[in-house]
C-alpha cells in the first residue's frame, strides 16, 4: 500500500504542477478512475459480480427495487482522499430524485436548488439516454438492486489550493462488489455511484455536465468489458460529453503543447496531453466516418466498449466493422493534426470547422539546406519538422532512417514518413508525398523522396509517424523508449525565386485579426484553441519582426498599416497584437 500511495500522490502532484503554469489550462480537470486501476483490478480478477439471481435472493425482493428514502435523508458514504490514497467517511444529504438517479451533497455545503436540480435534469434528460444509446448499459438494477444510480456531489480531497488542476471527479468500480467479499483494506458503498467534485467544480456550470458524462461512461464501460485499457476506456469517456451536446474537450489545448505524446501509453506524466489526444481521437473517427449516421455512430461506438477485445485490437475490430484499418487511420488522422486542411486528399486531411483553428507545433524548423536532423518519437505518436524552401533551389532529396525492432515473431515496429508542400497564404492546397519505407538492416528501417516543389511553395513539412505491429498487444510496449529517427536533406538544380514573407505577415496578421474577432462567439474548449493559435502568431510575428530588424527592415508594419488603411482588418481586433509588437520593437532599441 505504501508504494501505491507515492504513486497516487507522484501522478496527482505532478498533473497539478503542469496544469498550474499556464493560465489557460489552470482550471483543466482529471479524471480519477483510472489512479484506482491496480485496485479495481485485483477485486476484478479474484471475485466474479454477483448475477441478477444472486441479488434477489440476497435482497429478497424481485428487482429492481426502490431505495425508502426521502429528500433530507443522510447516509454515510466512503470516498477517496486522493491525496493520501486512503477512505475517509463522508456524510451528504439527498437532495433530489430522479429517473434515473439520486443527487447526494456533502453535509455542511452549499448549493442552490437550481443547480441540483441542474444536475438532475441534465442526468436524467440528456446524460444518462444519451450515455446509454451510444455505449450500451450500466450495471442495472446492480448490487444494490436498485436502478438508479447515486451521484454524490463532494469535496474531493484533491490538494486543491485556489489554482492549477484538480479532481473533477471518478467512478470507483469496487463500489459494484459487497464488502464481505473484498480485500480489507478495501472499501465499498455497495451500489452503483459517481463521485462529483464541487470545489472548484461548479454544478451550476454547464462544464459541470461533462464531468457526469464522463464518468458515467465509465460505469458504462465496466459493465460492457471490465478488463478494458486505460486509454480506450478514457477516450470514449472523453467523446461522451460531446456524443451529449456538451462540446469539445478542454484538454486538446494540452495536447497542443506536447503532441509527441503515445496514443495508447497513457503516459503519467503528460496526463492532460492523453486526454486531449484520446478525445480527438475518437472525434476525428466521428468526423471521418460517422458524421452522417447516427446509426453507424451509435453501432460504432457500441461494439467498441462491447468487445472483449483490448486496446488496439478493441479499435482493430471496431474499425474494420465500417472498412477501415487501424494503423492507416492513425496515420491520417496523425497528418490532419499537423496539416488540419480538409481540401488535401478527399477531407482525410482536416477537421470541422468547430476544430478549423487546431494545428500541432512542429519539434523543430530547418531554415538552411543542407541540413541534418535527429529526433525520437514514440509509439502511435508523431512529430513533424518544417523546412523552409525560400532559398531551396529547385531539387530536393530527402533521406530517412529509423529505428527498428522486433516486436514478436515476424512483428517489427513501423514508420509513416510524409512530406507536405505548403503555402504559407493558404491559397493552395498541401500536396503529400510519401516515403517507402524498408528494412535496411536487422535494427534499421529507411527509405527516399526526391521531389521538385513548384514555385508557389514556399515550406514543407515533415512528419513522421511510428506505429507497432497492430497484432502485437499495447501493454507489451506500454513503457517503451521512443523510437529514434534522423533525416538528411539536401537541395541541386536551379535557383528558384518564391513568394515573399510580406504575403505570409498579412496572412498571419488576417489570421488573427478573425481569431480574436470570433473568440466571443467561441465554445470553452475552441476558445482555448484560438487562444493558443493567438498566441502562437504573435510569436511568431515578434520572431519575424526581430529578425526584420536586424537586417534594417520594418515590412511588418508596413504591412499592418497597409491593411489598416485599407481597411483588411480592423484595429480593435489586433491591438493586443500591435502592442506587443511596439513593445518588442522598443526593448530591441533600449537593449541594442
């Protein structure tokens, strides 16, 4: 127990400490049920649930049965300290009665009867059909006997000190076993319930909601396949409040900021980066595939969490059901979050237009040819490097080698290397090339590409894609070192004259312009997003500015102040925008 309390305490601490230097991601949530995984399961694994026979002998009542209770009773529940990773006793109060729930408040706190009944409506009305249409059922009637389910609105003992992340809240699956039967040290409230968090959480908020939608799917999920992956289970926790109406996760913003991180590791130390990728995960295969049919949506998602299959092998199954392969998704879906352009290839390329704004950071940008880079990528992950063609002469040569390693009997990891030609005003679409790739060696994978990049493409990028034998099982290669990589490219022929960087400033300074413009109109998680994208063009507009400066030249306002005349954008939309500009222009002056 000692060591699975440094491990509790290591993953929440560590979770909180990244989440509270960015203001941005400062009120992103986790999820719990998955810190409770060796507990769930160790019970799963020893006891089997009792069967529907079983629970009427025991309650000696045909089920389902109705709890006598009324509004204003208390009981004591058990929940987590998550901090300590020990139960504590909570006594709350019923507050409300549902359909399909009861809506528990911690004695001694506070909330209106507009939000519980806020709770309420949006478990019974929305949540628990939608939840249930698209991923099958709880548990029902359950341990206790009873159909509805409890939803305890508490403090969570998550650490939480008035900033950064914290708990929104967790399904506890020991909950679904009677106490005579589990390990000591182990407690359960012998009915099916959810653990809500109301400090910070707000359940007067509509954020709120996606907090309950999560994790009801993962009641749902134990119920359909106890044994499930962390990061499957999470992913389809995390599409759950969208399947709802609730929006996009917050946490693709996360994502954004360490995208080289493992689809199916579930890594504990980019744990808002795994829930941001998950979720975009599922809703980029809802986009491609699903969009148009609810049914096929519904049947999708149904049969994933359904199947007795785990990990990549569940998706495997659930995806060749609609004609589709498990690894030629990843690797489109890896190339639309770096590109996010629907006008390459048939719209495999991109996402909505709910989604227009996301684009992943490159890892690195070669501004110089020849050149020679390395990097390291991890399994089902991708990273991408830009390389700019300004001054490219007309050829370009590109050599790849990776890393190469036996995963099982005939089973090698893999890579996906592609090249997209980009033009930098986004009036054309990106053109993709991609490498061939082979064995070179025992321990080495490589190939070429030569391409002659027409003149109205003034940058390409690189992405490179590393996969695992889809019949190899995750949890195999679940702690695995990233795969190392390296390229070498070089330019020959003639001189080639491109578009000049003036089109690409008013192209960014538009860019922004509409960004901020519509951030008002913008849901919580696409606020984020254009947020982030503001921030990431003003970067690079100051870094474009130094560099003009340096050189004795000022065509970045030039062009701004050609576009205020003409009335392109509007100076209320980028005036955040033009004082920081000012600012670096005089702190380059005051300093030189």
């Amino acid at each position: 127990m000692r060591s699975g309390l440094k491990s509790i305490v290591t993953i929440v601490s560590a979770v909180f400490m990244l989440t509270s230097v960015s203001l941005s991601a400062q009120n992103d949530w986790i999820d719990a049920t998955h810190l409770f995984d060796d507990e769930v399961r160790g019970v799963v694994s020893s006891l089997k649930r009792e069967t529907r026979e079983n629970t009427i002998v025991r309650n000696r009542a045909m089920a389902p049965i109705e709890r006598s209770i009324q509004i204003g009773d208390t009981h004591t529940f058990w929940t987590k300290n998550i901090v300590e990773n020990r139960f504590e006793e909570t006594r709350a109060v019923l507050k409300a009665v549902g359909k399909n729930c009861y809506v528990f408040l911690e004695a001694g706190k506070t909330l209106t009867a507009e939000a519980i009944e806020k709770v309420r409506k949006n478990f019974d009305e929305i949540i628990y059909p939608a939840n249930t249409r698209n991923f099958g059922s709880e548990w029902k009637p359950g341990i206790d006997g009873d159909d509805k389910i409890t939803l305890l609105l508490f403090d969570v003992k998550d650490g939480y000190n008035g900033s950064g992340g914290f708990v929104g809240g967790y399904f506890y699956a020991v909950d679904c076993y009677l106490q005579e039967k589990i390990p000591e040290h182990l407690k359960s409230n012998e009915r099916e319930m959810i653990y809500l968090d109301i400090n910070p959480s707000d359940p007067a908020s509509d954020r709120f909601a996606n907090t309950v939608a999560h994790e009801f799917q993962h009641m749902i999920h134990f119920n359909q396949d106890s044994s499930e992956y962390t990061w499957v289970n999470e992913a389809c926790s995390q599409i759950a409040p969208y399947l709802c109406g609730f929006g996009h996760a917050n946490q693709v913003v996360s994502f954004m900021r360490t995208p080289d991180n493992s689809l199916t590791a579930w890594a504990k130390e980019q744990m808002l980066a795994n829930y941001g990728q998950v979720y975009l995960w599922n809703y980029y295969i809802l986009h491609r595939f699903l969009r148009e049919d609810d049914a096929a949506r519904t049947t999708f998602f149904k049969n994933l969490v359904a199947s007795k299959k785990q990990g990549v092998a569940g998706y495997v199954e659930a995806l060749s059901s609609i004609s589709k392969s498990f690894t030629s998704t990843f690797d489109k879906f890896c190339l639309a979050n770096y590109l996010n352009d629907e006008r390459a290839g048939k719209g495999e390329f991109g996402y909505d237009k709910s989604l227009a704004r996301l684009k992943l950071p490159v890892s690195e940008t070669v501004s110089v040819l020849p050149a020679e880079i390395s990097g390291e990528v991890f399994l089902w992950s991708a990273d991408a490097v830009k390389i700019e063609l300004k001054n490219a002469r007309s050829d370009i040569k590109l050599s790849f080698k990776g890393f190469r390693g036996k995963m099982g009997e005939d089973q090698y990891n893999s890579f996906t290397v592609a090249l997209a030609l980009l033009d930098s005003t986004g009036k054309i679409p990106p053109r993709i090339s991609y490498f061939d790739i082979a064995p070179l060696s025992s321990k080495l994978q490589g190939g070429n590409l030569t391409i002659t990049p027409p003149d109205s493409f003034d940058s390409a990028m690189l992405i490179i894609v590393a996969q695992a034998d889809e019949e190899v099982d995750d949890r195999v290669y679940a702690k695995a070192q990233p795969m190392k990589y390296s390229v070498k490219i070089s330019d020959a022929g003639s001189a080639v004259v491109r578009a000049s960087s003036s089109v690409e400033i008013q192209e960014l300074v538009a860019d922004y312009a509409l960004t901020s413009e519509r951030l008002g109109e913008a849901g919580e998680a696409e606020a984020m997003i254009a947020l982030d994208r503001l921030e990431n063009t003003r970067r690079i507009l100051a870094e474009e500015l130094l560099t003009q400066l340096e050189n004795n030249e000022n065509n970045v306002f030039a062009v701004i102040d050609e576009m205020l005349a003409s009335g392109q954008v509007a100076l209320n939309a980028i005036e955040p925008l033009l004082k920081d500009l000012n600012d670096t222009a005089r702190f380059r002056s005051v300093n030189r």
